[in-house]
C-alpha cells in the first residue's frame, strides 16, 4: 500500500533491508520466549565496552612478570585466563602460544573468523577479509611484511588456525629494556596485532 | 582515467595490501550488525543451539562470497561479512524450526504498517504544506 509521501521523503533506516530483517527477527524469537531483549542488550554492552585487546594486554603484562603464571597460561591457558576473570564466550578453549627468538606465531580462522573475544575483543576487518585468511596460510612472510614485520630469515613462523573448539592468542616477546616498568606500564605496551601475531613489540 | 584502469590499479592494490583497520574504529559499523551479532550469541548461551551449528551457516555464505566478490576495503569488509552473518542467523533459525520463514515476512510487513501509521498520524497532526 502506497502512502502519498513527498519526494523529500527520507525512509527512515527501519524500513528499510538488513535493519528491519533483524528488527522482525529479534521481534519473532522475543515473542517465543527464546530470548529477551535485556539479553541481547547485555551482549551488544559487553563486547562494547567490557572485553577487547586491553584484557590481553593484562594477560600478557602478567605473565611477563610472573613466571608461574606464564607456565600456567601456556600449559593451560583456558583456566589461567579464566582465573582472571575473562570468561566470556567463545573463551572456553584458549590456547597460548608463546614467541620466542626461534619462532614466531600467528593466529588466523582460515574458515570465518573465530577469535578469542574475551582477551581480543571481536576481530578487526582485515581478520574476517579473505585475503588475509587465504594468504597467512600460504605465505605468511609476505603478509607479515605488509604489516611491516620483516622477520629474520632464521625465526621460523607457525600460522595457527582457530576453530570453533580452539582460539589462540599470542603471547608477544617482552619488549627489551622494560625492566623497570609495572605490570601496569607493561600491559599499556601491549598491543591489539601483536597478540593475534602481525606485529610485535 | 578509464574504468578499465581503475579497476585495474584496484586490483594491483588489492593483490598487494591486507586491508587494516586502526585499534579505535568502532566494534560496530551498523547499528544492526550489533544487534544481529547479539541475537544469535544470545539464542546460543540460551538455547541448546550449538555454535557449530550457526558458524557452519556462515562458514558456507562467506565461501560463496569469497568467490563472488571478496571485499578488500575495511569497511566492504565488514558490510560483506554482517551481510553473511545475517543470512546464517536468519537460516540457522529456520533450519533449527526457532522460526518458519513465512513469519519473517509478515512480522517484516507488521514493523513497515506500524511504521507508516506512526508517521500517518505525524503527518496528521503536522500536515506539509
């Protein structure tokens, strides 16, 4: 049915595709009890503001400074991160894996994009784009030197390919001459790509 | 400068570049791609719908996509990857029978009626000249 709206008519964005397909979506399963909106809310507020690189950044910063836990987070890195309290989903199988002058590592989803949310956050664009997760695999030098990593030819690179069962996350080498610093200071040092492998310190 | 050689440096710069995106961009780049990312990590942590179930759905829509057309560009990147995200959320539900897809189309038909009988009556009590 056809309203006489004018031309200078703006349809609002509700109306219009993709909002209004997961505006009835979530209306339907509402409806059925599958699920409620306070839910959902908490989820978008979660990934928005509670989890994301800094988490890592604090794993990380610690097991610089704490050798036990260091051992812990490698043996077992599921409940040494859970013990600080990053539980969200998609954390439930962790793994670390630990650069050293001898290896560096990598971290991809070859097939979509899973990703360790409760220490990462969600994963940026390039992650999800095929281009990295088709190439990382074939030739990661190459793509790390796109990300202006050139690493010596005697450091070998393992790419890790997280699933649905299990997430990897790197554990970056100590940055030289940070001694003195906290482990406050240290996980402020702590980026975002050198715990998914495309930087380092 | 022709189409032809835009397309071409387009795809020069796409063989040679990861897309990258800095620390600070937003999580979300629609307001929707957070609710439809919200609505099935809610459904599964609710449910017993196992995740698997929903990531072999996107697994398939981004395969497709990546033969179609992959997007090289941040932001293409992800509108490509909500735009599959969507669809495996919205098959996953019928599929798993949550919901029957004529009920999309006519809850669908509802939010536009509500919608136009709310500015109906907008306009009703601020007429255009």
């Amino acid at each position: 049915m056809q309203d006489n709206l004018s031309d200078d008519h703006h349809h609002d964005p509700i109306e219009e595709g993709a909002a209004l397909r997961v505006r009835a979506l979530e209306e339907l399963l509402i409806a059925k009890g599958l699920v409620k909106a306070e839910a959902i809310d908490a989820v978008v507020e979660y990934y928005e503001k509670e989890t994301g690189p800094r988490n890592g950044a604090q794993v990380v910063a610690r097991a610089w400074c704490d050798p036990d836990f260091k051992a812990w987070l490698l043996k077992d890195g599921t409940a040494a991160i859970h013990s600080m309290g990053f539980k969200g989903y998609q954390g439930e199988h962790m793994r670390v894996v630990e650069n050293t002058n001898d290896t560096h590592n990598i971290i991809v989803c070859t097939l979509c994009s899973c990703y360790p949310w409760p220490v990462l956050g969600l994963p940026p664009a390039w992650y999800k784009g095929a281009a990295y997760r088709a190439r990382v695999v074939r030739e990661p030098r190459a793509v790390l030197a796109e990300f202006g990593l050139d690493l010596p030819a005697s450091q070998k690179v393992r790419v890790w390919d997280s699933t649905a069962e299990i997430r990897f996350m790197v554990l970056p080498q100590r940055p030289p001459n940070t001694g003195n610093l906290s482990q406050a200071e240290l996980a402020d040092l702590v980026t975002r790509d050198s715990m998914i492998g495309t930087a380092v310190l | 400068m022709s189409q032809c050689n835009v397309d071409d440096n387009v795809l020069l710069q796409a063989q040679r570049i990861i897309p990258d995106r800095p620390e600070g961009d937003p999580l979300f780049r629609r307001a929707w791609h957070a609710r439809a990312f919200a609505l099935i990590v809610t459904l599964v942590k609710d449910s017993d719908l196992p995740w698997a179930t929903f990531q072999t759905q996107l697994v398939e829509r981004l395969a497709a996509q990546q033969k179609d057309a992959p997007a090289r560009d941040p932001e293409q990147i992800d509108l490509q990857y909500f735009d599959c995200w969507l669809e495996a959320v919205e098959d996953t539900l019928i599929a798993q029978q949550f919901i029957e897809r004529p009920e999309i189309s006519a809850q669908i038909e509802r939010i536009r009626q509500s919608v136009a009988d709310i500015r109906h009556s907008q306009m009703s009590l601020h007429p255009r000249t």
